[in-house]
C-alpha cells in the first residue's frame, strides 16, 4: 500500500494533522460499516448519500486517516477537491508498483463470467488476482486495483461503463497490458447515446491497449471491431463462435446440462449454458493459452467446473420443472441469447419478463422486437415488474405489473416438465418470483 504522504502527493491532497506521513494503511475503505482498524477511509458523495457524514463512526473503528472534499476541523485528514477522482488517482499510483501483466475485460455482456473463467485458467499456473463479483465502475475498479499484493503475478479485472469517457479513466487507473471485447450491443443508452456510441465508448478500451503497446482479444463475430483494429494499426487477436476466428470452436452442442465442443483438438465440456457461455468460456481460453501458455488438456476441467454467477442464467431443476434464472442484468442481446438457449428446453415453455433499462430512445423498438421474439419461442409469455409497461400490449401476453400477482398465475400454469425463463433487469428484481413460489433465490 502507499505511505500516507504518497497517498497525498497521488490526490494532490492538502494533509491536516498527519503525524506520521510514512505510515501505510493497511487498506483502503469507502463504508464506514465496513472499515477494519489501520484502513484509510474515502469519504465519498452521491446524490442520495455523502460519506462524511459517517467520519466519526470510521474513525471509531480504526481508520488511520480520511480522505474528503470538505473543508471540517477534524484531524488525521486529507483534504482533496473531488474524492472519487482522488480514489482513481491513488489507485493508479499504486497501480505503478506492479510490473505485472493486467488483462481488462469490457463488453456489453459476459464480462464478470469471462473474468471468473480466465482468473481459473490463469490460477493453474500463476498466483493470479481477479476483482469480486462486478466491482468494475469508477468506484469498485480503484479499490480492485487497491487489493492487489506484491505476491500476485497477474491481475484480471472488469471495466463497466455508462458514461462516455469513463472507459479511458478506467484504463488510466488500471494501465492494462491486454485487453479483452466480449461483444458491443444496446446498453445504457441513457448515458452513452447511440449503438455506435456505445462502440466508441467501449472501443477507448482498444485505444489505451493500443498506446501502451499491449494486445487485444477481439471477438470475431463483431467484424466492426476487427475492422477499427485494422484500421489503427493495433496488435490484436481473435476469438468468436460463428465466425473464422484464431479461436473458433468446433462440432459445438448445446444442452440442457452444458456444451459439448472442441477447441483446436481438445474435447471440452461446458457446466455454463448457451451461446453467450461458449463465447465467453473461448475469450477465456484464448487469452488463457495463447498469450499464458495454459495449456488446452489443463484447462479442460476448469470449464467442466465453471458455475454461473447467482441469478445469471442458473439453470435450476425443482418438482419436475426447469428454471432459467436470468435476473441480474437484461438488455436486447442478452435477451436473444437467453431465447436461444430456452429452444433447447421442453415445452411447454413459459417467459416471465421483466423490462430493459436504460436503452433512451431505441426503448420501444427493442421492447417490441425483445416481444415478438418471446412470443415465437415461448409457448406463454407474462410481463411483470416496474417499468412493465414498455413493452407493447399484446393479445395473448399476460401483463401482470404487480409480481406477487404474477407469481400466482405462473403458479397456476405451471405444468409438469414445464420451463420457465425469468429474465428482466436488474431494478426488476425478478428473483423475487422465484423466492415466492420456490423458496431462497
């Protein structure tokens, strides 16, 4: 960790009473609930919360200094103009201290299962670091980068976006030396604007792998993006499912208990389910063997125990029925991916949905089309959870905003050998159905 008079000099901070400057924290918390004695605690701020307001209680558990934005009469502070650029700052001062291989992985879909994947396949040789769960925005990427140790020989990390420009901050703070594009589709549009916004959001990823020298996986079935890495001279490699790729698997079949496919010779089983999971399980293993040297045979067994993140297309079987649990996040390729896979299933097939968020003004066509597709695959099909109404009305579907409501009716269809999709975003918080009529999600 950096001394307290480094951690100064990173933020341009101003130190108020700080009496041992050489003194390391032993970490870095922004939660006061959190915090562990020796800690140095970042005050931040949002719209509905401000971290200065639980100082006192940091500092009653152990918190050597605190970094804020407010000028207070408190000692053992250190006082900068914005501290989340000041959390950024001094992760990327520590970030200096590693002369370590970084791979930062972005996309519209897949990151976290691509990085969980690559941090196994890195692990069967190398003490290799990953960030938790989707600790990959402005705030849980510094304090990912914060984690690592001197021990660690390489470090895989997300990167997640909604704004433009918070991509290259990321790699600022991160300084990769690969980076990995698992896909580019309709997401935050809110923020970002346009499809091709998004694209040029994500592609800042490319530009910093570009500038540092470093080497980029991209995914073939995006000819866009092979086509920007031509055109800018960057050192790239190429993964994809459908087309030629450097990494492209063969004699590939999807099943209800995972994919049966081959890569360059090697037999794999997949525990992960559909499409979107065998593209995200081959980016793994290519930037596992082609740039690690892991080797293929290894890294079989890695992929015949990878799991699914909670409520990220779990498949889950309970009194004869087959449950795709796909609650945690939702947008238009996510949702065909998820269609895709739900074809492999007995009918009668039943999708419950929640809505898409965050896609600005395409919102209606991509609800309409996400609809129609529901309704080709799925033999019912219910509408639930806030923000139902941005799908069309159909006749034949059910619209049931109210999700106790329409916990009951899917419970009075349900028939034996049923399967049943429950997929919407986030906010929808659509485990909830699952809890109601099965128990913990």
């Amino acid at each position: 960790m950096l001394s307290l008079d480094e951690i100064v000099r990173a933020s341009c901070g101003v130190p108020e009473d700080i009496n041992d400057p050489g003194l390391c924290p032993s970490g870095v918390s922004t939660d006061s609930r959190t915090i562990e004695q020796g800690e140095l605690f970042l005050a931040l701020a949002g719209p509905n919360f401000d971290g200065h307001d639980f100082l006192g209680q940091a500092f009653e558990k152990g918190a050597i200094a605190a970094v804020v934005s407010k000028d207070l009469p408190l000692a053992r502070t250190i006082r900068v103009a914005d501290t989340l650029k000041a959390l950024g700052d001094i992760a990327a001062a520590y970030r200096q201290k590693f002369d370590i291989p970084v791979i930062l992985i972005s996309g519209t879909n897949g990151k976290t299962t691509v990085k969980n994947i690559l941090r196994d396949l890195l692990s069967l040789r190398y003490k290799t670091y990953a960030n938790p769960g989707s600790f990959n925005n402005l705030v849980g990427l510094p304090l990912s980068v914060l984690e690592i140790t001197e021990e660690n020989e390489l470090a895989v990390l997300e990167a997640g976006i909604s704004e433009k420009g918070e991509m290259e901050r990321l790699c600022e703070i991160s300084r990769p030396s690969h980076g990995l594009l698992t896909n580019i589709g309709p997401s935050h549009l809110e923020g970002l604007g346009t499809l091709q916004e998004v694209f040029e959001a994500k592609w800042e990823l490319a530009q910093a792998i570009g500038s540092l020298k470093g080497t980029l996986y991209v995914n073939a079935d995006y000819p866009e993006l092979l086509k920007r890495a031509r055109e800018e001279k960057i050192r790239y490699r190429t993964f994809g499912v459908q087309a030629k790729a450097e990494f492209t698997p063969t004699d590939v079949h999807y099943g209800m208990d995972g994919t049966e496919f081959e890569l360059k010779g090697e037999e794999f089983h997949l525990l992960l389910l559909g499409a979107g999971n065998l593209c995200n399980a081959v980016a793994a293993l290519a930037v596992a063997s082609g740039e690690f040297d892991i080797p293929l045979s290894e890294a079989t067994q890695v992929l015949a125990e990878a799991k699914p993140e909670r409520w990220r297309l779990e498949h889950r079987k309970v009194g004869g029925l087959h449950l795709l649990i796909d609650s945690y996040n939702a947008n238009p390729v996510s949702m065909r991916e998820a269609f895709g896979l739900l074809t492999v299933f007995p009918s009668p097939r039943i999708a419950v949905l929640g809505a898409m968020l965050e896609l600005g003004d395409e919102s209606e066509r991509y609800h309409h089309e996400i609809l129609e597709l529901a309704r080709e695959t799925a033999d019912l099909v219910i509408i639930t959870g806030p923000h139902c109404e941005l799908y069309p009305r159909h006749e034949g579907v059910l619209f049931i905003p109210d999700k106790q409501k329409a916990a009951d009716e899917l419970h009075k269809r349900l028939v034996p050998g049923a399967s049943v999709l429950i997929k919407g975003s986030r906010y929808c918080a659509l485990e909830d159905i699952v809890s109601e009529l099965w128990g913990s999600a």
